[in-house]
C-alpha cells in the first residue's frame, strides 16, 4: 500500500489582508450579529429550539463586544468635535446673542 501525498501549504510571512481598524471592527461584529439573528431564525423556522437559542446568544454576546469597544474607542478618542462652521455664528452663541431679534 503506498502511502497518500501529503499536502504543503505555505503561509505567507504577513497578512495579506491590513488588520481591522476600531470602527470596522465594530461594524463586522455588528454584521455578524445580525447574521447570527438571520440564523436563529431560520433554526426558529426549523423548530430547531436549542439551535435558535445557541444562535440568539451568540448574537447578543457579539452585539455586547460591539457595544463594549464602542464605548472603550468613545474613552479614547483624540478626534476633537467638528468646529462650527460659521465664525460669526460661533462669536455670536459664546455672547448669548444667538436667536434673539
């Protein structure tokens, strides 16, 4: 009997793919989630009970890890808040005279 071949894979030295950045991050595990939902659905449609609820947690323990580094990037975020863009509009609230005739 002659023994099967064996396969070589070869994996790069780097990823080809760049990482994740925080906000996508968030947003693929929202998706996931939603497909997870999408899942528990259809197990629900299946009268598959114990795979609905597997499914169901699962979506909201991804929805809460979305939730958790939403908040963490909220902590550190050095992107400061979009200045008015009106000179005159902002001179105008900082002296209380905004919207009065």
């Amino acid at each position: 009997m002659s023994a099967s071949p064996v396969q070589t894979v070869f994996l790069p030295d780097r990823p080809t793919t760049p990482p994740l950045t925080g906000r996508d991050t968030i947003r693929a595990k929202r998706a996931m989630a939603s497909y997870m939902d999408s899942l528990a659905e259809q197990a629900g449609f299946a009268g598959r009970t114990a795979a609905e609820r597997l499914w169901r947690n699962a979506a909201a323990d991804k929805r809460h890890e979305a939730e958790q580094m939403e908040r963490a990037a909220q902590g550190r975020s050095i992107i400061p808040d979009a200045p008015n863009a009106n000179p005159v509009l902002a001179l105008l609230a900082r002296h209380g005279r905004l919207g009065r005739s």
